[in-house]
C-alpha cells in the first residue's frame, strides 16, 4: 500500500525521470536533482562532484492527491486550433529595461525565475519592481526567506521607497505563506526572495535541498495558477553549484531571467533565457548605483565609454541585442608565444568561434598566426553570441597583428564562413543607424546583403570575403593567389 503510494507520487512528479518507490532514503544531487539508490562522487546527470547527497525520500508534492482518487478519469472537451485566443494582459512595473525583458510586462498566474550571483543586485531589482507597481496601486507582498524585515526595511529606505505600499514579510514556511496570500483580495505580484530558503511541511526533507526547493516551488506554481497572481522566485546560482540550485526549478516556471554583471563594474545586464509570454533575445541594462539600480536607455554610450581610439587591436561591432542596436568594442591582443602550444584567451565571446575565425584568416587571409598568443576580449563585460561579430573580432586581430589602428569612428559587422566569404547580416539598417547616431561615419559590411542598407549617412563598404578584410586593413597588401 505505502509502496504504490509512493509510486504514485513519484510518477506523478513529471521532471523526476528517476524511480523513487521503495526506498526511504535516496541520494540527490543537489545541483540538477537526479535521483540514485546509493551515494556516489559524481553526479553521472551533471557531471558535478561531491553534489550527490542523501535525502528522505520524497513525500507527495502539496497538493498532488493520494492513491484515493478513482482510477476512471475525469472526460474533458477537446478542442479546435480556431477558437478564442487572448493576448496575455500584461502588467508593466514602469521599470522599463524591466519590461522589456519581461516582454511588456508580468502576466497574471505566471512565474518567474530570476537566478544571479549572491550580492549581484536582485533584491534591489525586485524591491524598486514591487515598489513601483504598488505606487500604481497594485497590491505587492514581498515575502523574504533570507533577511529580516527590517534589513528590507533599510534597503527600501536606502533606495528613497519606504513610502510605497509593499507589504512586507520574513518567512520561509510555504503553507503559511500561501495561507497568508490567500486572505483578502489576490495580490498582483509576489515576490519570494529566495526559494532555496522556502521549506514545505509536506516534503520531507532537510530545508535548502533539492526536493525541497522543487516542492515549495510546486506549491507556489500552483498557487500563481489558481490566484491569477504574478510570481517571481528569486533563486541564487553559485559558480561550483553547490547549493541546491534553482536549476531544478527551471523546467517548471514560464519565464526564467539571469541578472549578471562583473563585480568590479557597475553595469548588470538581465537577461531572459527562457520565456513562454515573450522574447528571449532581449536584455536589460542597468547601473548600480549608491541609489539603486538605474535604468541605462543608451547601452552602446555605456559600453563604448573610455574607449581607446589611437590603439591598434580594438573594432567595433555594431550588434543587435533582441530588438535593439548595441555597439560594443572588441578588443584584440596578438604578441608572439614563448610557449609550445601559444595560448587562446577570450572574454564575452565563443572560444571555438575565435578559432574558426582564426583558421580562415589563415587560410583565406594569408595571415599567420601560429606563433602567437591570441587575446580577444568584449569591453564592458557583455557576451556576444551574434555570429555577425565575426568581422569585427577579425578586424581587431588584424589590426593587432599589424600594428595598424583601425579608423576610430568605423563599425563592423559580418559572419565569416568557412569559406572566407563574408555573409549577410539582418537588421543592417538598424545597426547603421544606432552607428550613427553615436558619431560614427563608415561601416564595413558583408556586400552580399549590401543593398538593404537604406538610407544611411554612414559610407558604406561593402566587403565581399576575409582576404578582402585583409587587404582593407593592411593597405598596399596583396591579395594571396588563387583567392
Ligand atoms: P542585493 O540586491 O542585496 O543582492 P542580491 O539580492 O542579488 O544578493 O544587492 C547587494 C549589493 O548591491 C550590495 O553589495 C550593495 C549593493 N547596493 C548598492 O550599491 N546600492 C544600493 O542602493 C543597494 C540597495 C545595494
Ligand atoms: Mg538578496
């Protein structure tokens, strides 16, 4: 009897694909919840380490009904491709690099995941949201499981929000927490700062553990559901992934955002990796400042700031984040190797990109490269995974191993095949734009593609394959044969 129990309630639990019945003790690990009979050093899901911990053995899920329930299934309507189709009504914060990542805003009954680094800006982030849509009017509950309420209370003072209607909690006891909710008139948003602090009696294991943390998180998915409240779970990552990490939650949410950021700058980018109700492309740029997080509008002034124009080795890329034009500098550094096997650094880009990069120049730009250490870095702490960026990060090893400065006021777009042909880019226009209106005067772009430029001030040249790259950044030299 207990054994189809608990049969039930692990088949029952989607995300789990691993067999649970039978036991009382089983070993999970704690950073992506795969489930094995005996304890063991490496997680064979993960391949973590030392992550596989013993834990009792799963409880039912809150809410998930018992073996009780009549074998014969409930008959429901099927229904139609065509028939009623709503939009999604959206709640906007005010916030607006907020929303844009959201994607105009938070739905109703949705959850979201923002996971980020400890000490990164989230509950900054969260209490300026919360302070915002209460100020509208919108009822607001931030519950924290991590700090009392009178540091919040400091934090809201500090960043000048004391006055905005938020109502305020310290608990980590799910039940309490949805019983709590439930009273009165539905809030519109939750905030839950952080689930891997969120304990639910029905599971029966330690607090901080991956069935814990799935569980509680069950229980306030169903909650949003059913309460048409919007519901956002702060979850921490830390590098090594040693505490139960909110990866398990992942599956489970509608929308997952990443707050990032380099700890000794001040820029934090949101970014949305996954999103049922919008665009995954699109990031929000804000600073950490002494109050708060400040909106940026202009990330390329941002990212472009400071900038060294006299030296050889930097390009700029004229990118696109989502919807919107972002330049950024690529830096390059190639200075000869003392060792055997030269090194390949790079930041904010793809390593094998830079040595597919790197093969073609060689091979279809003459270049050589075999004797050098190969630095690449993207200013400002910003990832690229635009394949367009290649003739930029080409650009900047170019001028580096050439010593020549490329033009201060030029940008750079362009994929690189394998080939050695530049190919098309989308959103030219848009890019040359955003170019523009940041002062630069000339771009290089991919001449298959060249004419949907529009009008643009900018001059445009057109640039057809890498040794074309080659020989425009090293006047005089001639192209290699055959090429
Ligand atoms: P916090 O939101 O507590 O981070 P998280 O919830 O992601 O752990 O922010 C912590 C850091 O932000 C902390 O180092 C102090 C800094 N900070 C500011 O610089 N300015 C501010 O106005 C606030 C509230 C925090
Ligand atoms: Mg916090």
């Amino acid at each position: 009897m207990i054994f189809s129990f608990l049969l039930v309630a692990a088949t029952r639990d989607a995300s789990s694909i691993e067999f649970m019945a039978k036991r009382t003790q089983s070993f999970i690990c704690q950073a992506c919840g795969a489930v094995y009979t005996r304890w063991q050093g490496k997680c064979d899901a993960c391949g973590a380490w030392s992550t596989v911990a013993e834990e009792a053995a799963a409880a039912p899920l809150p809410g998930a009904s018992g073996p009780q329930r009549s074998k014969k299934g409930r008959i429901f309507p099927l229904e139609g491709l065509i028939g009623e189709a709503s939009e999604s009504p959206r709640m906007p914060s005010g916030i607006g690099e907020l929303d844009r990542v959201t994607g105009g805003g938070f739905v109703p009954g949705s959850v979201i995941l923002l996971g980020g680094d400890p000490g990164i800006g989230k509950s900054t982030l969260l209490m300026q949201a919360s302070a915002a849509l209460a100020n509208k009017g919108e009822r607001v509950v931030y519950i924290s499981g991590e700090e009392a309420t009178g540091q919040v209370r400091l934090r809201a003072e500090r960043l000048e929000l004391s006055r905005a209607p938020v109502e305020l909690a310290s608990e980590t006891n799910v039940e309490d927490i949805i019983a709590t909710l439930s009273k009165g008139a539905s809030p519109r948003l939750v905030i839950i700062d952080s689930i891997q602090t969120m304990w639910s009696e029905l599971v029966d294991s330690a607090p901080g553990t991956v069935t814990q943390v799935r569980g509680s998180a069950q229980a306030l998915i169903r909650y949003a559901k059913t309460s048409g409240a919007s519901v956002i779970l702060v979850g921490h990552v830390t590098k090594d992934g040693q505490i139960a990490g909110p990866r398990v939650v992942e599956h489970m949410v509608d929308a997952v955002a990443s707050f990032e950021g380099d700890g000794a700058q001040h820029f934090r980018i949101l970014r949305a990796a996954k999103n049922r109700f919008g665009p995954t492309d699109e990031i929000g740029v804000f600073e950490m400042t002494g109050l708060g997080l400040r909106e940026v509008t202009n990330p390329s002034a941002l990212f472009l700031e400071g900038r060294d124009t006299e030296s050889a080795g930097t390009a700029v890329f004229a990118g696109m984040e989502g919807t919107r034009p972002v330049l950024v500098e690529f830096q390059a550094l190639v200075a000869p190797s003392s060792l055997g096997t030269p090194r390949r650094a790079v930041v904010g880009w793809d390593q094998n990109r830079l040595s597919m990069v790197m093969a073609v120049l060689e091979a279809h730009g003459g270049l050589k490269l075999g004797g050098y250490d190969v630095y690449l870095n993207v200013a400002g702490g910003l990832k690229i995974d635009e394949p367009a960026a290649d003739a930029a990060a080409a650009a900047a090893l170019i001028s580096s191993l050439s010593a020549t400065p490329l033009p201060a006021t030029r940008v750079y777009m362009g994929e690189i095949g394998l080939t050695g042909a530049l190919r098309p880019v989308g959103q030219v226009a848009a890019r040359l734009k955003e170019a523009a209106k940041l002062g630069f005067n000339s771009a290089v772009i991919p001449k298959a593609g060249a004419e949907a430029t529009g009008q643009t001030p900018l001059s445009v040249k057109p640039i057809s394959d890498a040794a074309d790259l080659v020989a425009s950044i090293i006047a005089g030299r001639k192209r290699p044969s055959g090429s």
